[in-house]
C-alpha cells in the first residue's frame, strides 16, 4: 500500500510517500510495524494524540481495518478558518 506522509511527519521521516508491504490489520498495527523500522519513525510517530489519518482520502482513526485499504495518509490536526 502506499503510504504517504505530510507536514512535520514528512520532515521527520525524510520521505513524502512510499509503498509498504505489511501484514498489519489495522492502523495502529501499521503505525507499530513503522517504529520498529527505525528511530526516523519512532519520532514521528512517538506523540499519535497529534496525528491523524486518512484511508483512501477518508479520515479514520488508529483502530481502523487496512483489510482492502490502498492509501494511508499521515498529517499533524489541521485548522479550519
């Protein structure tokens, strides 16, 4: 699946998007699998209550099935105006 980082979860990372083989259930479980790849991760990852994300350009939560997903998307809570 593709998985593609904005913002500061991009800086952090050093990677705009990327394709990720997994065998994760749920986001939460992609976002785990994520962090033990490496400390770039760990760090973008270590605060989740600041970050959201999007399944196939639907907002979801960390508990959200993958089963059938083809993008995820991580961005830091965005502001409306």
């Amino acid at each position: 699946m593709d998985v593609v980082y904005f913002a500061w979860l991009r800086e952090r990372i050093g990677l705009p998007r990327e394709q990720v083989e997994t065998r994760a259930e749920t986001v939460a479980d992609l976002v785990a699998e994520l962090t033990a790849r490496e400390p770039r991760y760990a760090a973008a990852f270590a605060d989740t209550a600041s970050v959201r994300v999007a399944l196939d350009q639907s907002l979801a939560g960390f508990d959200a099935p993958l089963s059938g997903v083809r993008e995820v998307a991580f961005f830091p809570p965005m502001t409306g105006g």
